[in-house]
C-alpha cells in the first residue's frame, strides 16, 4: 500500500513513495498516472549480467516501522538535518 508519494519530476511526474508490505517498509520508484492515482514502477533485475524473466518493482526495503525511522534518521543526518528532530506524530502518515 502506498502511504505518501513525493513528486520530484514535474514534466514526468515522477517520485518516490513510501509503500507498507505486510509490515515492512520500503521506498519505491514511482509516478503519478493522469488519472492522478500514484503506481509504482516495474523492471527487470540482472541475473548472471542478463535480464530476469520476471519484472519488480524497483524499491528500496528498510524493514519495519522502527528500522525504518532510524535509517531514514542516518540518510538525514548524512545530509545535515538534525540527528534527532522532534517527531509529531500527528504529521507521521502511518
């Protein structure tokens, strides 16, 4: 399920989405349809330096909700942001 995407593309509308599988969370290559809804982009791994038969999405795992929260937290602090900005759980959108 797709919790929130971020446009980075406005000529494409392409982005990222934060996506919940079963738990776990992931970041996922996305864009937005012109019907508005959000889909996640598909391809095609390597295996032995040739294409895979099967296509998936092309995502980023980061775990549970808690693991998470601490690498998104590290990918932050890797980009100057304060190391343990207060979280409103009111804003949080899962």
């Amino acid at each position: 399920m797709i919790i929130d995407f971020i446009e980075t593309d406005d000529q494409w509308h392409n982005g990222v989405a934060l996506e919940e599988y079963n738990g776990k969370f992931s970041i996922v290559r996305a864009y937005r349809g012109k019907d508005g809804e959000v889909y996640v982009k598909w391809g095609y791994g390597q295996k032995n330096k040739a294409p895979m038969e099967k296509a998936i999405p092309w995502k980023v795992e980061l775990g549970s909700e808690s693991q998470a929260v601490d690498i998104l937290r590290r990918l932050l602090k890797q980009l100057g942001a304060d190391e343990n900005p207060p979280i409103d759980s009111e804003t949080i959108p899962f």
